[in-house]
C-alpha cells in the first residue's frame, strides 16, 4: 500500500487526527526516512519548567501498511502534543499509547469497510 502525500493527509482527516493549524506547525517537523526498521516516534519539546513548546516526528516512507501504520500512530501522538502546547508534559505512557493503538485500528477497520 504506497500512497502519497496528499492520500495520507485524507485518512488522517478521515481518522480525526489533525486539522490544517496542526498540519502548518508539523511543516518542517517530520522527518520521513526511507527504512523500514528505526527507532520511530513523536518527541515532545519541553522548556525549563516542563511545558510543551514543540515537538518532532521521526516516521518511515510509505513502504507498505506497516509503515502507514507506524506514521498514523506516531500522527496521532503528535496531535495529542500539539493540544497540550503550552501545558506541563505528563508522560502518561499507558493512555497515550493506547489511545494511538486505537487509530491504529480505526484505520484497519475503515481499509476493511472499503475492501
């Protein structure tokens, strides 16, 4: 499943993760890298008293549906940082990697609803 640019932004509308705010303050952000195999993910920017300030994102091409999955999940942290901006970071490993997991499956089960 390769797709571009532009049909990856319309399942992330699709999943209600982003909106085009989000989308301006990720440009220059994401760094996309051709492997499959990396230590992937969203990293928060935090100032001296632990508030969000920015964030990057490390995600792989769109190879396959493993790594339309790994940027969904990682897209899905990001937009979650980029609505606490400003607020002390609490990790909160558990909720938030469940709460990506769950777009995760949504975009599973919308690839099932059009097949």
């Amino acid at each position: 499943m390769i797709i571009d640019e532009q049909e990856f932004l319309a399942i992330l509308h699709e999943l209600a993760i982003g909106n085009e705010e989000f989308f301006q303050f990720l440009e220059g952000k994401v760094k996309r890298y051709p492997l499959k195999d990396f230590g992937w993910g969203c990293f928060p920017i935090l100032d001296e008293d632990n508030r969000i300030v920015d964030l990057r994102v490390l995600v792989p091409d769109f190879f396959d549906e493993l790594c339309l999955r790994i940027n969904i999940h990682e897209y899905a942290h990001a937009f979650e940082l980029y609505n606490e901006l400003g607020q002390v970071y609490v990790e909160n490993k558990e909720t938030r990697e469940n709460n990506a997991k769950e777009k995760e499956l949504e975009f599973l089960r919308l690839i099932l609803k059009k097949n």
